[in-house]
C-alpha cells in the first residue's frame, strides 16, 4: 500500500476499500457519536443517521452498473446517499457527497487527483452552507471548511500528491472539530464536539487509511472510537422548540427549490434541501407538519414522507421516575461465570441463569428497565427461559414503551453466535434479523453426565453414565467423556461446518482442550475457538456453525 508522498490515484478499488473502511468506522462510533448528539436538537441519533446514510452509499456504490465503471459507482455512490439520507446532519453529508462526486467524475486522465480530490471539496463545502436555510458555524459546515481549505493549500504545492492532501484535510477537520465547542454554546455547554463534524472527521480518516494504507497518527486507538463524556440536558429540545422532524424526497424541477426553500423557512428550523437534478432531499423541524408536506405538493411530488415526534421524546425526559433511555442493548442469560464474562465482554447486559438458577420474569424485567436502552434484543439462551423472556419483553413494551425482541436462542452457543454478529449501527429490525439467522445456523451440543436412572432417545442410562446432547435431544450414552465429547463433534460436523466452538464447563478441566486437538488432527480445515465458560452441570457445551 502507498505511503502519502507515493503516487495515488482515485479509481475504482481505492473508492471501494474507502466506502467499506469508512462504514465499519462510522459502525464502531455510532454510539460514540450519539453522545455527542445535542445539536440541533439532542435526540441521540446522528452517529446512527450518518451510519445509515452512509450504508445507503456504499450500497448504490455496490450495486451499480456496470460493476467495473467508476463514473458509474461514484454516481450511484452520491444517489445512494440522497436517497437514503438520515437526519440533519446526513441530508448535509449527501449534498457534501453529491458536490465531490460531481467534481470526482468529471475529472480527465490528465487531471492531478491531488487537485481534483481538494477541488471536489472546496465544492463540497460551498455546497454544504448553500443548502442549509440558516448556516451554523461550529457544525459539521466548519469542519468540512477547515478540511477544504487545507486541502486546497496541500494541493498547491506542485509536488505533493493525493495522499498528502488527504492527510492535510483530515488534520484540518480533527483541529476544527475540537474549536467546535468555542463556536456553538450548546456544545460548550454540553462539554461535547460537534456531532456531524465528528462523523466527518470518521469519514476523512477512512479516507486517509484508503489511500495511503495507515492509520492516523492522531488516532492511537481504532477509526472512529474514543472515551466521550455523556452531554448534559440541553435546552434545545423543549416543549416551546419544533415539535416535529419532517423529511421527504421530492421530485422537482430546479427551478421550484428557491420556492421551496422561501415556503419552508417560516415553518420552523434546521432547513436543509439538497439534490438536484430533478430528486431533492427535504429536512425541517417544524410545528405543522402538513404545512410542510404542503410546501413540497406545491414545489412537486414529495415521496418517502418521515415524520419523528420530538414532543414525545421531551415528555418521555421530563416524566418524573423514569429512565432516560438511548441506544440499543443486548440482554442475555449466562450460565455460568466465564460465560458472563464472554457476553459482558461483547457489550451485553447479563442475566444470571443455568441449570438450577434460571431467572424469573420479573428478575429479567428487571434487567430490561435498567439497562437504560431504547431498543432490547433479548436471547434467553435456554429453551427453558425462553418463556420467561417473552413475558418479561411484553411487559417491557407495554408498561416502559421500549421496543425489545426475544431471539428465541435455545443454547449459549447459539447466544455467542448471535452476539459475534450483532451490529448497533444497523436498524433495530435489519440487526434482530442477522442475530436471528446467525442463531439458527449455530448447531448446539452438550456432555454431562446421568444422575439418575432414565430412558433417553440413545437408549437407557444409568447414574454416572455420560450423555450427549444434539439441540437438546440426548443422542449418545457411553463411559468416557473424552469419547462422547468426540461423537457428538462429529454428529454435528456430519452436516457441515466451518466453526467450532467449544465451551469447557466447570466439571470439565482439559476436555475442550483435548477436543480442541482432536479436531486439529481430523479435522484441519475447521477453526476452533475455546472458552472458559464456567458453567455447572454441563462439562462441555459444543456449537458449530
């Protein structure tokens, strides 16, 4: 991979790695950029706006034709953005997109891509402040300035190269995103950084790594991460401010958006259009929100109407006893220590349960009143808590108004499965589902052992005999916990597998070890991985996907 001062150019594999860097970083500082979230109104979601905004991107980046056209990606890159332009500070980002795209494509193979990429971002910004009814500085309008300034003056030194501007402007907006504080006295106050300009900031530094192959040396830690304080209570988001968050596509000529814009102003605050060529995207916080439909049925055709209800989210603050919920959380049930740890480890929010200890409704009720999300996703882990989850997330939802899914997960591997996959910076719905389809491709097993006489599906056991589990049905009686760990890896590898996890419990000292290289001599190809999970009863749990 190049360094800065190597010779780089902006085709169609650097544009791909950018596009795929750019959205795992805005993933991993989604909730970062939440917190930072109180301008201009402090609702919590521009970190998951600019994530969404930005997937929406990479994929008509993706998917457009044909597949090995760059003019052709970066076209479907900027109408990926518009279209799926969340919030505030993502309808600016598409226009910022759509203005550096537009210089980008009309570049010539003679064209120094130094001076192209600082062109394109000078339009950028021009065209970030042109769209916004009321520019604000110490928004992600400064820091996309600074960055354009910057890299203008890298791009005038004859012998430096993309790389270099890159760095320059990446530089410039990380300098400008910490003035952001002395220019808007909300964020002053809030003892936060601009959260657009963070997101931005995200952005340039993928950039950078795509092109140059490192890390910004401001950044000792990974893209897009670092320790925030939680904002204070803004007054922004009152019961006297906008009640309402209006967003729309709008297809219409041109000419029509002055008028628009002139319709909108009156109505209320934060009024961003952007697009062109004949599809805009419409942002305004307003009190009527049919005033605001209105004003685009009189410019053209308004589609894909979004309606957010700030009123709600202020009396739901104010209602006295309650807690002030943000984000998404996952809540499980652990069966033992080492596994609790594992889950905590991945960010979740742990029940205590197993064999003997399983929680009650109301313990897992509880758990989802304090964990402080806004969105749960709960895996009981245990077919036996499943109902106990069920009626814990309908509770929930009918008396703390939180939206909780109950991935019906029957086995702590299926849980491990899910978390490995979880993913906040996807919707509630799009991230439910891949934990949900990463579950049931999770195949279980279990070893324990008999403590009394029984009738099994393998046939009679007697105490101390030791048992197999295949998705909870016992499958294997013998003697060794060696031999009956072995079959029951191999029953379930007979359909299949890639991945091998192995669980050793509190019983079973050295077991998952030695099946660990078993399955490194008869089966080479698989990976293993290996935890402590400390749980009772079971001395080994198995799970293969």
């Amino acid at each position: 991979m190049p360094d800065g001062s190597q010779a780089a150019t902006i085709d169609l594999p650097t544009v791909q790695r950018f596009a795929e860097l750019a959205l795992a970083a805005l993933a991993a500082a989604r909730e970062e950029i939440d917190a930072l979230n109180v301008y201009p109104v402090p609702d919590g979601d521009t970190g998951t706006n600019m994530f969404l905004t930005f997937e929406s991107a990479r994929d008509g980046l993706l998917t457009a034709e044909p597949r090995d056209d760059l003019r052709a990606a970066l076209a479907g890159f900027a109408r990926g953005a518009l279209l799926g332009a969340r919030g505030n500070s993502g309808v600016i980002f598409s226009q910022l997109v759509g203005a550096m795209v537009k210089r980008l494509s009309e570049a010539g193979p003679d064209d120094r891509s130094a001076l192209v990429f600082a062109e394109g971002l000078a339009l950028a910004s021009e065209a970030g402040y042109a769209a916004v009814g009321t520019p604000v500085e110490g928004t992600i309008l400064s820091v996309a300035r600074a960055a354009a300034g910057a890299a203008t003056e890298a791009a005038a030194v004859e012998h430096h190269r993309l790389g270099h501007v890159i760095l320059a402007a990446a530089d410039a907006a990380r300098e400008a995103l910490g003035r952001t504080p002395d220019q808007l006295a909300v964020l002053r106050d809030a003892g936060v950084v601009d959260a657009g300009g963070r997101a931005l900031c995200v952005v340039l530094d993928a950039a950078e790594t795509a092109v140059t192959g490192k890390r910004p040396v401001s950044s000792p830690v990974p893209l897009g991460t670092h320790a925030i304080p939680v904002p204070l209570p803004s007054g922004d988001l009152t019961e006297e401010g906008p009640a309402y968050e209006v967003m729309y596509l709008l297809d219409a000529e041109d000419e029509s958006v002055p008028g628009l814009r002139a319709a909108l102003a009156p109505l209320g605050d934060s009024l961003v259009v952007v697009g062109g060529d004949g599809l805009w995207n419409v942002h305004v916080h307003v009190d009527d929100v049919g005033a605001a439909v209105e004003a685009g049925i009189a410019a053209g055709r308004p589609h894909r109407i979004r309606v957010t209800h700030f009123a709600e989210q202020v009396g739901e603050r104010a209602r006295p006893g309650t807690v002030a919920r943000r984000g998404r959380k996952v809540v499980v049930v652990a069966a033992g220590a080492g596994l609790g740890r594992l889950f905590a480890e991945a960010g979740a929010v742990v029940v205590e349960g197993g064999p003997g200890q399983r929680p009650s409704t109301g313990e897992i009720l509880e758990t989802l009143n304090g964990c402080e999300g806004a969105e749960i996703v709960l895996l009981p882990n245990d077919g036996h808590s499943i109902p106990a989850s069920e009626a814990a997330a309908q509770t929930a939802r009918d008396e703390l108004g939180v939206r909780v899914a109950v991935i019906p997960t029957t086995a702590q591997v299926q849980g491990l499965a899910a978390m490995a996959v979880h993913e906040p910076g996807r919707t509630f719905e799009q991230d439910v589902l891949q934990m949900t389809a990463a579950a049931r491709h999770a195949r279980s097993g279990a070893v324990t052992v008999a403590v009394r006489q029984a009738m099994t599906t393998a046939g009679p056991c007697e105490p101390g005999d030791v048992l197999g589990a295949i998705e909870g049905d016992f499958t294997v009686v013998g003697s060794d916990l060696f031999g009956v760990a072995t079959d029951v890896v191999e029953r379930l590898l007979g359909g299949g597998g890639e991945l091998v996890t192995l669980v050793s419990g509190e019983d079973g000292a050295g077991l998952a070890d030695r099946c660990a290289a078993y399955l490194a001599s008869v089966h080479p190809t698989v990976d293993v991985v290996v935890y402590d999970g400390g749980q009772s009863r079971y001395p080994l749990l198995v799970g293969v996907e």
